[in-house]
C-alpha cells in the first residue's frame, strides 16, 4: 500500500459518491458501465480524486459528478432527475470499490481500470460484495501479480525483442529482462534509464512505468 493522497475521514464520502455516480450512469441514463469510466477520466475528474481536491473527494454528489463529466466531454447537459434511492446496486459497488481501491493503491484510475475493467469489477460483486473491503484489497492486488508488465506490453506492441530493445537503448538485456519479470523494480530506475527506453520504444513514459 502507498500512502493515501487523502484523510481516510473523507473516504466514505467519495466511495458513496463515486458509487452513486456509476449507478445514475449505468442504471438511470444508460451509459455502458466501461464507456462512462472511459469519460469520468477524460474528464480528468479522475484526476482530481486522485490528488484528494476537496471539491471532488468531498463536495460534490455522485449526480453533481455524472453531471459536470457528461459536461466536460460531450458539452451535453445532463436532464434533471430526482433519485429517493440508490439500492446499493452492483454498478454503484463497483463505484465504491473504484474508490476505496483507488485511495488504498495509489494507483490512477486509468491504470486500474487498465487491469480491472467495469465488467471484470461487476464479475467480482457477488463474491466480494458483503466481504472485508480488506479481502477486496487482496483479490484486486492479486489482478495486478498477474498482469503483464507495461514495458513487456509496450515492447511487445512494437514488435521489438529484448535484444534489440537492449541494443537500441543501450539498457542491458539483464536488467530489461529484470524489468519485465518484475524482479526489479522500473518504477525506482534511474530517470536516464527510463528515458532511453522510452526514447527507443519511441512511446510515452506513461507506457513503460507501472
């Protein structure tokens, strides 16, 4: 676990709004559940959330955040709706555990979702619903043990071996091979490192740290 960017006080009151604003999404206005998630970042109120902005982790209803996302990337007012009750449905936990797995990580909500998307969240309601949110920490770190490094993926996607990624780059094959077996950490690696496989695989440097 990293440190939280946010007082725990306030996590509860982003849960339920982040759990209400999927709901509204998926249950009220129809939106696919991965596509809304798709414009909340976009959005980059997601990114508010993140960094713990007052405004968003503790100011704002889960209507209020549909309303100024749909906003923010359609340029589309959203209608006027009033909700007595929200039901705890599974689209509002996956909301909820969005939160409280995203302020528990320190992960981006875009590199979760990456991992975890809305559907796979929804495969996991039944069984984690009514348990520990600490057993949920478990069952979602584990989706991230597995998951394939993004150096791997990037290098993979440009159709280039380790050998030549090391001969590009300058960066040996052992620690390249150390950095996509998750063995050594790249997250920690020095900034000249980073920067020339990022300079050889000619990608963001978003796409090789984790």
């Amino acid at each position: 676990m990293t440190t939280p960017a946010y007082n725990p006080i306030y996590l509860s009151k982003a849960a339920k709004a982040l759990g209400n604003m999927l709901h509204c999404a998926v249950l009220e206005f129809g939106y696919d559940g991965d596509e809304f998630l798709r414009l909340f970042i976009q959005s980059e109120i997601a990114g508010q959330i993140e960094d713990g902005n007052p405004k968003y982790i503790a100011g704002k209803s889960g209507l209020e955040l549909l309303t100024e996302v749909v906003e923010r990337t359609t340029g589309k007012q959203t209608e006027a709706i009033m909700i007595e009750s929200y039901d705890r449905s599974d689209a509002y936990w996956v909301g909820w555990m969005l939160a409280h797995y995203q302020w528990y990580c320190g992960r981006s909500f875009r590199d979760i979702l990456e991992v975890i998307s809305y559907q796979a969240f929804l495969g996991l309601y039944d069984t984690l619903h009514e348990a520990d949110v600490r057993k949920a920490y478990e069952v979602l770190d584990a989706h991230f043990d597995g998951a394939e490094c993004k150096l791997k993926a990037t290098r993979n996607r440009c159709g280039i071996t380790q050998e030549e990624l090391a001969r590009l780059s300058g960066v040996s094959l052992n620690t390249i091979r150390a950095y996509e077996r998750k063995s050594k950490d790249i997250n920690k690696a020095q900034t000249d490192i980073v920067l020339r496989l990022v300079s050889a695989l000619k990608c963001d440097i978003t796409d090789v740290l984790e």
